[in-house]
C-alpha cells in the first residue's frame, strides 16, 4: 500500500461498508500442477467488495489505492440486472487493509484478524503496528 494519509472517517465507512457488502476469502485449497501427481495448498487470501454503485465502489478504489477495480456484466439471461462493480485485492495487500478496518470492523472482525494473524509473524514492516502493540496502547 502507498504510503498515504487516509481520514479515520474514510477508513470507518470502508470498514462498515465492508461488513455490509464485502467478503473475506482465507482458506487454503488443493492446486494441481501440470506433470505432478500430487496437489499442493494454496491460500486464497482476498478481500472484495462488489455492488451496482459506480462511485461507491470507485471511491474504496481510489482511497485505498490497492487492489484492483473493475466491472462485471450481467450474465446472459439475466434482463433487468445492473452492471455490477467489483475491488478486490488480495495477500499482503488484504493483510494492510485488514489492518486499516480492524479497529472499526465488527461483522468480519475474526475474518480480518485471521489474515492479520497469517502474515503477522513473519511481515515486519516497520510502517505497521502488531496488533498485540496496538492492542495494549
């Protein structure tokens, strides 16, 4: 994530945004490789929003500036259905703004903190506060 000033108010919308309309992926699964009997574990860490509001989803885009940003047509044989907008980002980038929403989230809370606890460990960046740190102040 660029180093930024966003506005706890920002922050607290996306956050409760987020526990209204977003998803939190964390779960590893099985891969298969091309030439190899045996499957190996993957995570699928990923943070999403996806809605019909344009500027909403934009404004999560251009504040965070992680992720990507793009739109999801109606499928075929769904008339009447808006054109849908999607963020998403994914890993160490899920894992700084789960860090961000953590202290106003309540819906995905033990999501978020399943992400912060995966990379918590082993990602120091000086930039970031533990969450045991932050927790204790």
């Amino acid at each position: 994530m660029e180093s930024q000033k966003i506005s706890l108010t920002d922050i607290a919308y996306i956050a409760g945004l987020f526990d209204a309309d977003g998803c939190v992926s964390y779960k590893k699964y099985p891969k298969k490789r091309k030439g190899v009997k045996k499957d190996y574990l993957t995570w699928n860490i990923r943070l999403e929003i996806a809605m019909t509001d344009l500027n909403v989803v934009k404004f999560v885009y251009q504040t965070l500036m992680v992720g990507t940003f793009h739109k999801k047509p109606p499928g075929q044989g769904q008339l009447g259905k808006k054109m849908q907008w999607r963020w998403r980002c994914s890993h160490r980038d899920a894992y700084q703004v789960a860090k961000l929403m953590w202290p106003f989230a309540q819906v995905k809370l033990h999501k978020l903190e399943q992400i912060i606890d995966h990379y918590e460990p082993e990602y120091k960046d000086p930039n970031v506060v533990s969450l045991e740190a932050y927790r204790n102040e």
